[in-house]
C-alpha cells in the first residue's frame, strides 16, 4: 500500500537561521533593557518618584493642551469681562484720585491726565501706561501709580527742581540742573536766580556747575552766565561787572580761581573796574568807565598848562597855541585848516 508523505515542515536550513534571528533578537533586547537600567539607576530618584513625574508631565501636557484651546476660544477674555463686571458691581471702580509729592507744578496737569481713567473698574487699570502718560509732563521727574482699593487711584509724583532760568530774549524759562525745561516764568520770577544765556546753553548747565565750584567764595557773587560762541563763558555779578574766562574747561577754571585769589586780596568786585577781560593766559585787562575820557582830559590840561607858560616868550603866536589846544587841535592843523 502507497504512503503520502507531507513536506510541510521546515528545513533544517531555515529552522537554523529561525533559531539564529531569535538568539539575536534576545541578546539585542537583553543590551537595550541593560543599557536604560542603567540610565535608570543613575537618575537621583527611585522609581516610585520617576513613576510620579511621568504622570505630572502627562497630566500637566493635555492641561496645556486644554489652556491652548480654551484660549483660541476665548475664554480667558469671557472670564476676565466677568470679573470686572462683577468688581465694578461690588464698588471696585475709580471713584477718588489721590496725588501726593506735588508742591510746585500745577496739580491740575496731573488731574488732567489721570481723570480719565474715573468709573473705569480697578481690576481694568494700566498702570504702566498712565504712568508713561505722566512722565510726558514737564515737571514730573518720576511718578507711580498704585491702586487703593476698592476705589482710589493714588500718584505720587517726584517733582524736577528749578535749578535756573534761561533767557531768550525777553522771555524767562525755568530749568532744571541737567537742563530740561519746566516752565516759561515772568522776569520777577527770575529774580535771585541764576539766569544763563546763549546759543546752546541748556547743555552746558553740569560745566557750568562743575565751574562755579572750582571757586565757591565767587560762585555765590555769580548773577549771570553767557556761553558765547559755544566755547566759553561771560560772568556778570551782582555788582554788574562783567568776567570774560578763556576758553577750555581746565583754563577756565584756572582762571576763575586767580580771580578768586586776586579779589581776595585787592577787594576787585564792587569796585570801579567794570570789566575783568582773563582771555589771554597770565594776563588780566581791566576797563574802568570814564579812565579814557580822564586820560584825554589831563592831556590836554597839560598841553594848556605848557602853551601857557610859554605864552610870554612868542607872544600872539603862543596865544593862538593856547586857544587851539584847548580845543584839541594841534597848532600845526590849525595853520593848515586857516591856509
């Protein structure tokens, strides 16, 4: 009787290369299983905590996910409209407005920029921009804006100091010591202020300051200061005379001290000179009104005086010397103007 035999098995070469692939397959799963148990265990937490943190970072990615969405929605912004309503409806809102740190700008520049903010619901304020809003003004060096529930919005302001005055022709302004302009000012505002003058002056207030203090006796005599020619000062005191210092911030200074030193000890200020010119080093030209009129005068009171006592000798001829030098002309140009 025939028999049928099957050949469904496997050969000897495949079952080989089977048990091959699964030899490597272990040895590759027996590698990476020791490689992340030791990645593992040099990780300064115990599995029970790894076990945790992966939960917490699974959990806080679908809340981020769920904070995106709602936020494409609109939701946060729903909310927030509901809480301002619901805090303006509990008195929350800007009813008083208190300033505070104002003594000599005009509060109601102030008021000005802050009223509008009144009815607005504390919790819908920008403070940052009302406070950028009052830096605008001139006389706010600084300010800070605070809420004071449930209904006052206070600013406290830090006020610039007038330091001087410019003049501009016949107007007065106030500054401030880095130059910065506060307001215009009638001229019996100015009064007993040191008033600057010149092209360009706002920015040479720190020199000046730093100048002035090379020589403190003469800084509190200084009325007035004229920066001329955008390279040196003009000095006026309060007993109208006038300074001139040569330019350079180290020669200038130099300069005002030996003005100093020599006012020190000849008494100059207040006395008849009315112009001190300190341009040229180690000199000093003084202008003393009416010296040149006085210097002509006795000029000619000397040549009277000489034509007189010769007058005996020449007869008319000296006579008529006399009378033309008493009228300033010499006896020369007197013949020549009567030929």
């Amino acid at each position: 009787m025939a028999q049928t035999i099957r050949r469904g098995g496997k050969g000897v070469r495949r079952a080989a290369a089977a048990r091959t692939t699964q030899k490597r397959v272990a040895t590759a799963r027996k590698q990476t299983g020791n490689i992340v148990g030791q990645a593992v265990r040099w990780l300064p937490f115990s599995d029970e905590t790894l076990h945790r943190m992966l939960i917490f970072a699974i959990v806080g990615g679908v809340l981020g996910a769920v904070a995106i969405a709602a936020d494409l929605a609109g939701v946060p912004g729903m909310a927030e409209n509901e809480v301002a309503i619901i805090a303006g409806h509990a008195g929350f809102k800007v009813k008083r407005v208190e300033v505070r740190g104002v003594n000599r700008m005009n509060e109601l520049a102030i008021y000005e920029k802050v009223l509008g903010q009144r009815d607005q619901v504390m919790s819908r304020l920008d403070l940052a921009a009302l406070r950028t809003d009052l830096l605008t003004l001139p006389w706010v060096k600084d300010a800070r804006v605070s809420r004071q529930l449930p209904d006052t919005l206070v600013v406290d302001v830090v006020e610039r100091s007038p330091h001087a005055v410019l003049r501009d022709g016949k107007q007065f302004v106030l500054i401030d010591e880095t130059g910065h302009t506060l307001e215009a000012v009638p001229s019996s505002r100015a009064r007993g202020m040191l008033v600057l003058a010149g092209t360009g002056v706002e920015s040479q207030v720190g020199a000046l300051d730093k100048l002035l203090e090379a020589a403190p006796a003469i800084k509190t005599q200084v009325a007035d200061a004229e920066w001329v020619g955008n390279r040196r000062w003009n000095l006026t005191f309060k007993t109208g005379q006038v300074l001139a210092l040569p330019e350079g911030d180290d020669e200038s200074a130099a300069a005002l001290l030996s003005f100093a030193r020599m006012d020190g000890v000849d008494r100059l200020l207040g006395g008849k000179v009315a112009a001190f010119d300190m341009r040229v080093a180690d000199r000093i030209y003084l202008r003393i009104p009416g010296h040149a009129e006085a210097v002509v005068a006795d000029a000619k009171a000397a040549a009277v005086a000489r034509a007189t006592h010769a007058n005996g000798a020449d007869g008319p001829a000296r006579s008529t010397a006399v009378k033309t030098a008493a009228k300033g002309v010499t006896p020369h140009a007197a013949a020549t103007a009567h030929d």
